[in-house]
C-alpha cells in the first residue's frame, strides 16, 4: 500500500497555474462538445442547429410549451436537456466521489458502488420512497438525506468490518464490500416485495441506474447538493494528497488527520445519496474514472479532482446517450453500460496489478 501511495503523489509534474489552467481549460471545451453531441442524439436524432436554437430558447426564457417551438427543439428542452445535464452532473460527482476515497481509504479499488456505500444509499432512498418521501415537490429535498444516512452508516460499517491494525487490506475491503452490498440488497429486495406492483416495477428500473425523465426541479435540487460537496472537496484538496503519504506524515505535516476524514466520510456519504436518489445505482464510475485521468495528469488533487469530475460527467453522458439510443425507441438503463465498461478495468486491476495493491 505504501508503493501504492507513493506512486500516486509522485506521478505527474509539478502542478502550476499555468498547467492548471490549461487543463481545466481543455477539459472545458471537451465537455462543451461532448454536450452538444450528446444532444444530437436520441430516438430521434436533430442537427446541431436545432441544439444551438432550443439553447438560445432556453436562454432568452421562453416557455418550452410556447407555440413558438417547433416539436423537435419542445423535446430538447423538455427531455433531452434536462436529462444529458443530470447525467453529466451524476458522473461528475461519482468520480469525484472515487476520488475522494481511493485517498481516504489509500486503496485504488476504492469506490462507492464496490464498497457497498451505493447499496447503503439506495436502501435509505427507498425506505423514504416506501413512507412517500419524495412524492411531492415540498419533499423531494429530504429524499439525498435518506441515502446519505444510509450511505453513511454503510460506510462506517465497512470501515469497521475491513480495520486490521490500522490498515485496510484490500481483500478485507472487498470481502467486507461483498457481504454488505448482499445484506443491503436483500433489505432493498424486501421492500419492493411489499410495495404495490407499479411502484416496484419503477423502484427495480431505478436501482439498475436510471436517468429517465429528469424534470428541472429534480436538477436543481440535485445541483445544490454537488455544488456544496464539491467546493468542499476542493477546498480540502491539499489535505488529501497529504493522506495519501500515510497518516502519520499528514499529521506531522500539520493536518487533523481524523477530523478531516470524518468530514470527508460524511461529505461523500452525502453526495452518494444524492446521486442514488436521482439516479439509482450506477456502479464502476467512480472507480475507472479517477484511475484513466490519473495516469495521464498525475495525482495532485488539486488538479485530479476537477478533472476527473469533468471526465467523469462526459462518461456518463456519453454512456447514457448510448444507453438511450443503442435499441432505440427502447432503452436499457445506463448502470448496464457502465458495468460492461467499469467490470473489464476492475479485473485488470484486481488481476494483472495486484503487486501494486498489496
């Protein structure tokens, strides 16, 4: 673990404003033409034109059910947009996520869907769906707070289960993972069983990660709770590349190494359940994400957390546009692709570089 974590704080150059800067920037654009392509597509598919004009629309005020607007540009505002922004919104908090625990934890499979801290949030999301939290506009905000607490205790256990002399092995964390993700999942089982059937049926379609239909209530609500995580996390970002040098050495560097990982515990439970609550579970994300941007920038925090939560939100837009459109009219949920994707990369790591997760 210690190779492990000396590999990641001495990858990469030396970050300045300059390298920074041109990073984020690039990324930017990257993310603005993503985007746009992602728009394009659909069950039915429309030119960048018909983008640039439904955009313009939205950005002048006026009202998607105008008559103004032709049926095409009434879809993108109404479906297309609001859903490609929540998808890019979700990928860019799982991979932050990711981030954030693969340095608290010093562990490269470190990731909320494998640890079990996705299963935790949606059991918590869906004991509030099961007493109607959620059903109304004047709700909907209580419903991240279910998955954060049942992500957080999730994450506590698992934090409890893996401890072996201060360290947490990486088969004790993926053991622990295992059997708590099959725990959650039989209390999630249960609670669809005793739903009325449609509610069920919706709930099943939701748990393997679902975009459909986002509404700009539901986007908003959500953009609060990833606005506030992140700025923290990058407010703190310096303290994490400090723990990822061992705690011992933060502490002697000057930081509160237990009081900084109790907040960041409880910021990435939060931020999880808010994710689970829109979206469901979306697994392997916060995993392949942070790992792909890592060999390329290098391990700085202060720069592999932004970019890996721009790379993150163009994963998951692309793979929702590929989920939405590969058996169109039909849909299959965006949770299969990411795991078709994330499962081979999991592998890799588990198989081939294990002498470097020891």
């Amino acid at each position: 673990m210690t190779d492990l974590a000396s590999s990641w704080t001495n990858a990469g150059a030396v970050l300045t404003v300059h390298r920074w800067v041109t990073v984020i920037g690039g990324l930017l654009l990257a993310c603005m033409a993503v985007l746009m392509l992602c728009l394009q597509f659909g069950a039915t598919s429309v030119g960048v034109g018909t983008v640039a004009t439904a955009i313009a629309h939205m950005v002048r005020g006026v009202d998607a059910d105008s008559t103004s607007l032709e049926t095409s540009e009434i879809i993108m505002v109404q479906i297309r947009f609001p859903r490609v922004l929540m998808g890019f919104l979700v990928g860019a908090s799982l991979a932050a996520v990711g981030v954030t625990l693969q340095a608290l934890l010093r562990n490269p499979l470190a990731d909320p869907y494998v640890l079990g801290v996705s299963s935790g949030s949606a059991l918590g999301v869906s004991v509030g769906i099961l007493f109607g939290i959620g059903s109304t506009l004047m709700l909907l905000p209580m419903l991240p707070l279910f998955g954060f607490a049942g992500g957080l205790l999730a994450l506590l256990l698992i934090y409890r289960l893996a401890q072996s002399k201060g360290r947490l092995p990486i088969h004790s964390l993926l053991l622990a993972g295992v059997i708590l993700n099959a725990i959650l999942t039989a209390f999630i089982m249960f609670i669809t069983s005793i739903m009325e059937p449609n509610r069920s049926a919706g709930l099943m379609a939701w748990l393997m990660g679902s975009l459909t239909a986002p509404n700009y209530q539901a986007l908003g609500i959500f953009l609060l709770y990833v606005v506030f995580v992140l700025v923290i996390l990058m407010h703190k970002a310096q303290s994490l590349n400090m723990l990822t040098l061992g705690e011992e050495t933060a502490r002697s560097l000057g930081v509160e190494t237990e009081g900084i990982k109790k907040r960041l515990f409880a910021l990435t439970a939060l931020l999880t359940g808010a994710i689970v609550s829109v979206s469901g579970m979306i697994g392997f994300v916060g995993m392949v994400v942070p790992h792909a941007v890592r060999l390329v920038i290098g391990s700085d925090h202060r720069l592999l957390l932004p970019a890996s939560a721009l790379v993150g939100g163009m994963f998951l837009a692309v793979a929702d546009t590929i989920a939405r459109t590969i058996m169109a009219p039909a849909e299959i949920p965006v949770g299969i692709v990411t795991a078709l994707t994330g499962g081979p990369f999991f592998l890799y790591l588990l198989l081939w570089r294990k002498d470097r997760m020891v």
